[in-house]
C-alpha cells in the first residue's frame, strides 16, 4: 500500500508540472468613470487552475504562482511547515460532499505531505501522511512530529515518520482531554500557532497550551479568547483573532488573552468592515440584507485564515501587514496595522478595493501564511459550498441559491499559491534545520523571515538544549544585534527556564522599548511567584516614555498580590486616565474580577448539582456563543457597526418562558427579535445532547445580570419530543404565540 502510494505521488508531480508555471498577475479592471467592473453574472462551472488563475486579480507588480492543485491535493484547511522545509497540508474531504452535509463525520480524511525536491517553488512530490481521520482542522510541527487535532475531540495526537518514506507509523497521544467536542464544525476551536512567549494558542478555548517534557499541557485564561477559523502573530507576539459568526473581520488584539478580551469600538470603523468584490456574491447567508444593489457582498461575513505578513521576499512595505480571507467574496484584505500609544488600529490599504479578488466563483481562499521562502502562501479550498449544513438547510435563502447555480457540485479540489513580487526573488534556501545542532539555530533567530527564527526558537525549546544558554544570553545583553534577534533569544532563555534576574534588569534598563517591553513580559513567571527583587526593578517603567511598556507593565502586575504591586498599578492607572487602552484594559480587568465575584455568589445559592450544570453552561457559552454575543452578554459591536445578535444580560426574555428559549436553541430563530433585524440566524443546536442545551440556558439564566429558574435536561428533552417533526428554525411571532 506504501509503494502505492509513492508511485501515485510521482504520477501526480509529473502532472502538476504542465500547468505549475502559470502564473497571475491581472489587475482589477476599471470603467471611465475609475469603478471597478464587477461580473455580475458569473458562471459556477469548474475552472482549471490555469484558467483559475486568469481570473484572480492582484495589484501591479505582484503575481500568484501556483505552488499545488488537484490531483495532488483537495479541500485543503490548514498548512505547516517543518523545519526541513515540508509542507503538511490538512485535508477536509467529507466537508460538505453534498447540501446537507451527509456523512461528514467519517474517518476518511487526510493530512497530506507535500515536498518540492527541485527547489523551484512547486510541489512536486505528495504523500498520504496521514489517513482515517475526522476533519483534520489544527496542525503544528514540534521537531520531526507533527501535531493534529481532529474535529469533535480535543486530544492532540503527534505522528512521526521513523523509517524515512514519508508516511506517518508512529501515533503518540500528547494531550488528553476525552470531552466530545459537540459544537458545529465550524464552532470548534483551530489555529494552534506557537506563539512568541511559546505558549500555543488557539479560538475559542478558554485555555492555552505548552510544550513540556514531550507532552503539552493546558493552563487556563480568564475567558475564551473569541475568534473562529484561523490564527496569526505578529513579529512580537500579538496574536489577531477573526470572528465570521460575529462578522467581525479582527478581534482581540489590543492585548494578550491571557489578559482577558479587550476590543474598542473605534480600532476599525464601519468602512474597514466593508468588502470589495469584483464579483456578484449571491450566495451569502445573510441574504439581500448583505448584498449591495450590484450584488456585490456588503460586509464581511466569512472573514478566516488570517496571518501576518512576516517574511521577506515581497516590498517592505508589506511587512507586518494583516491580511484576512473572505471567501464567500472571493477576495483578500491586506489591512494596515497601526500602533499609537499602544492602541492598535487597522486600515484597508486601498479605497474601496481589494488586495486580492477573483470572479471564479469556487475560488475560495480560507488561510494564509508566511513560508520558509519569504513568500504569502494562499490556501484555496476551490469549491461551491464554504458554509456548513446548519446554513443550508430547507427553506434557507442560501440553499435556494446553491441549487440554482449548482454549487453542490464543485467538490474535492484546492489549490496553493504563493504571492511574489516582480523585482524580488524568493529564497531558495532549503532549510535543513531538523537535524542541526543548537548552536548553529542560534544564527537563525536574527533571520530576516519570521519563519525562521520562529522555527530555530522552537526547536531549541522543544529540544530543552541549554548548551546555548552563554550564547543565547550575550545576543540578548548585546545592544548592536537585531532587535529582533534578541527578543527571540530572550524568549528561547524563557522557554528553556534560563532567564535569571541579571538579564532581565539589564534588558529592562535597555534603549530599545521592544526590549524593554519584552523583558517585563518574559518574567510573568517571576513575578506570579512574587519575586520582589523584580517588582522593585519595575518601579521607575511606571513613567517609561513608551506607552507600551506601560501598558505591558500594568497587564503584569495583575499577577502578583503584593502590596508595592497594587500600589504601583494604581499609579499606573492615574497616571494614564488618557490613554484609552491602558484603561479600558484595566476597566476590563476589574469587570472579569466582578464577573468573578457574582460567580462566586450565585453559587452559595445553587445546589452542587446545578452548579455543575451551570459551570458547563459557563465553558459553552464563552467557547461559543460570546462570539456573538459577548463574554459579558451584552452584545458584541466593534468597529462602528450594529449587533450581530441581540443582547443577553439583565433580559426579561431571558429570564422569561423556559420553553421559548428551549425552542430557540434546539431549531434555530430567524427573522426580526424586538422589531430589530440581525444580519444572520441563530442557528440550531440540536445536534447537542439534552444536557448541553440545559446548561447553556441555565447558565445565562442565573449569570451575566439574569436570575431565574434552572433549566434541567428532563425540560429540553420534553420539548424535543414535542418539536420532533420540526427542521426549520422558529420565528419571534412562532414563539409569542407558544404558550
């Protein structure tokens, strides 16, 4: 079966080269009066990657290059690379084989192992890395294993190829966590990035992860950090989450989950939300309330696969650029990242227009990345359908225009491109870094891509060498290295728990307020375990020049219960009543310490049982159900725009007829909620068992402002039984007139 396997790949990397050297680089089209002309009746039918390719249109000077296609690869998700170079891809193939979504569940999907041997660009050799799973949606290379998670579970399992044919034969479970995971697919959690502070993250958990004696390991966050398909850093460890469900295209970046969520309303405005394609989008289920007059989708609506732009093989102008898919638009955002006195900001590079649009109809960018050659890498899952079955189901406005124009049947295909620059050639450089030794991945934690000194840091840590602790700590003390060199060194010092006292005071006196910045960060550790050496040291930061290490000094400080800690806090916070995200950051943190304490109350109240019930509530809501409607209940509305779903705190409805709520969850509700139109449905729950539906109910009952009768899963199965029939979702009016 192996043999097979190798002798298909060879087949399919000798098809792939009759078309690998097609390139785009159209730019958008425009009539006299400067418009973009938009297609406005485009066809759904199945275009080959070069005629694929003639319809994608980018900026002048750039051009996309296709790196993979089918057969080689179909209904790709998410993609890694290990620090040799390879390149895992995570193949969904039961996604949506059919408009209902039948037999998505079956353990029939791969991760595929793609290699360019000749080094131009182009993958040319594909194996079958991995076989028999559910939905692979979370990769993550360590050394020579690759981590995946599967949709429905939490374990994390690492797979290795001990005998060199590319195939994986060894499993090892690496985390446990045997919790079902019973939310829709497309509501479960992804990224798993390895972040700058080497902690790993990812949506919806309210927890992050490590890597720690060959096993990875959970430690909780104050609330889920929001976010919904895909992942991205910058150079300095911020983390950019997106939330489709919530139509929010960026969230959660002004500050470390680890911190709490914290978004302000003007970090975008209502004009970064809107979308330029040049293509009628009819298929969005918003419906008509989310199309222009031209059909053109109004509003991101299916924002994912986000990254930051951290390599060097495009202008420099494009480093540390957001760039976000939207592929029910078919088009990419390429956003400006702005910083000013810690408040981070994002603009659209362009005026009513698009970094990267196409009027192929199953062109459907869902994740980007940096690569080891300094290029944007684009994954095109290339098909009809992008929104699961909860979405298409009889009677939905989105099904209706699927079956129009036959998108169900653009299935198992996908592409890979890669974004290059006229002018400017991609690295060649094969990285070889598997099996080199530390001090020779030392060098490359100064490297000018970010992929190569995140991969040089983590393989350090993950290899747990402190035979380069001398030389790790004279790049961070020596103040003519990069800048960024000596951030990433003096995080491999943290991650291999060799970063002492004398470093840090050093660096905290440094010019550079990145370092300075960094070194307060990197001793969290320290201070939880109330090093008052170190708290001391932070005294003279309070008025640091720098807004962001000011900021950064008071996220700190939250971790120590010292009397000089508190006290310096509050010098902080009077200190900065002007700056709108140092106190909103630390407003925020006072109202998770609230939240706390009403938690804590209601429980004195609640028998040990409903307790239990509610604190799953707790965990489902803040996984689930904040994107939409906030961690606190209130509703969610960043950048200048409506609610996407209606408010959930101090509510009579709420607080009112268990059975209506009991319908709203198991079938969904649609239409008009207090005379006031949402741009999207609420969709059905039901395919959760009677005790999650309880719980989620009883808990924004007797939480977030709410007091009121538990609800108990004897209550949701009763109406289950009585609604059996029922494969629609319910209207406010329906509701009403429940008695």
């Amino acid at each position: 079966m192996k043999r097979n396997r190798i002798w298909l790949s060879a087949i399919i990397g000798l098809s792939l080269l009759t078309y690998t050297c097609r390139i785009s680089n159209n730019v958008v089209k425009r009539d006299a009066e400067g418009n973009i002309i938009i297609n406005k009746t485009p066809s759904p039918a199945y275009l080959s990657p070069e005629e694929s390719l003639k319809t994608i249109h980018v900026p002048k000077s750039y051009r996309l290059e296709l790196v993979a296609a089918e057969p080689m690869i179909h209904e790709p998700v998410a993609m890694a690379w290990d620090g040799n170079g390879i390149l895992y891809v995570a193949e969904m193939n039961t996604y949506m084989q059919d408009i209902d979504g039948e037999g998505q569940m079956r353990p029939i999907c791969t991760v595929k192992r793609l290699e360019d041997t000749n080094g131009d660009g182009k993958m040319d050799k594909s194996v079958v890395f991995i076989d028999k799973l559910v939905l692979p949606r979370m990769l993550l290379t360590l050394d020579d294993r690759l981590v995946v998670n599967e949709t429905n579970s939490n374990h994390l399992y690492s797979y290795r190829d001990t005998n060199g044919d590319g195939i994986a034969d060894e499993k090892k479970l690496v985390f446990r966590n045997d919790e079902i995971n019973t939310s829709n697919l497309e509501h479960q959690k992804s990224g798993l990035i390895w972040n700058l502070d080497n902690k790993l993250y990812v949506t919806y958990d309210n927890k992050r992860y490590y890597y720690e004696d060959g096993m990875i390991k959970s430690e909780d966050l104050p609330e889920g950090p929001g976010g919904q398909w895909g992942l991205t850093s910058d150079n300095y460890g911020r983390l950019f989450y997106s939330s489709a469900g919530g139509e929010i295209p960026a969230i959660t970046f002004q500050q470390n989950p680890k911190y709490g969520r914290l978004d302000l309303q003007d970090q975008f405005n209502e004009d970064f939300q809107s979308v330029w394609p040049i293509i009628a989008t009819p298929d969005v289920q918003g419906g008509n309330g989310r199309l222009r007059a031209d059909s053109t989708l109004n509003h991101f609506t299916a924002s994912a696969g986000q990254s930051i732009f951290r390599g060097n093989s495009l202008p420099a102008d494009v480093l540390g650029d957001l760039f976000i898919c939207e592929p029910v638009g078919r088009l990419i955002r390429r956003a400006k990242v702005t910083n000013t006195e810690g408040k981070i900001t994002l603009k659209n590079v362009f005026e009513k227009e698009e970094f990267i649009a196409s009027t192929d109809m199953n062109f459907r960018p869902v994740n980007t990345a940096t690569g080891p050659d300094g290029c944007l890498y684009i994954l095109d899952m290339y098909r009809g359908i992008i929104q699961e079955g909860n979405w298409t189901r009889k009677g939905s406005f989105l099904r209706n225009k699927i079956l129009e124009r036959q998108l169900d049947k653009n299935i198992q295909r996908g592409r890979i491109y890669r974004l290059v620059h006229d002018g400017i050639k991609p690295d060649k450089k094969a990285p070889k870094m598997l099996n080199m030794p530390s001090n020779q991945l030392v060098q490359y934690l100064s490297h000018a891509n970010g992929w190569w000194r995140e991969n040089a840091q983590k393989l350090i840590v993950v290899r747990g060498d402190k035979s380069v602790v001398p030389e790790l700590k004279a790049i961070v003390l020596n103040t003519s290295s990069s800048q960024l060199g000596r951030i990433h060194a003096l995080w491999t010092l943290n991650g291999l728990k060799a970063l002492d006292n004398e470093t840090i005071l050093s660096v905290l006196k440094d010019k550079d307020a990145e370092l300075r910045k960094t070194s307060i960060w990197a001793s969290e550790d320290r201070i939880l375990k109330g090093d008052e050496q170190l708290i001391s040291a932070f005294k003279p930061l309070i008025n640091d020049p720098s807004a962001d290490v000011r900021f950064q000094l008071a996220l700190t400080l939250r971790f120590s219960n010292s009397e000089k800690a508190k006290a310096m806090i509050k010098e902080i916070m009077d200190g900065n009543r002007n700056n709108e995200v140092i106190t909103a950051s630390l407003k925020k943190y006072q109202s998770i310490l609230d939240a706390r304490e009403l938690s804590r109350l209601n429980a004195l109240r609640l028998k040990e049982a409903d307790q239990k019930l509610i604190n799953r509530g707790a965990l489902i809501f803040n996984q689930l159900c904040a994107t939409c409607h906030g961690a606190d209940g209130k509703g969610v509305a960043v950048g200048g725009k409506s609610m996407v779903a209606p408010p959930l705190a101090n509510s009579a409805s709420i607080a009112g007829d268990p059975v209506k709520l009991i319908k709203t969850l198991l079938h969904g509700l649609s239409g008009p909620v207090n005379g006031k139109t949402y741009p999207d449905i609420m969709p059905a729950l039901g395919v959760n068992d009677d005790e999650y539906i309880a719980s989620v109910l009883s808990y924004i009952r007797n939480d977030i402002g709410n007091k009121a009768s538990m609800i108990k899963p004897a209550d949701v199965k009763k109406i289950r039984q009585e609604n059996s029939g029922r494969d629609k979702p319910w209207t406010k009016k329906e509701l009403d007139a429940t008695k």
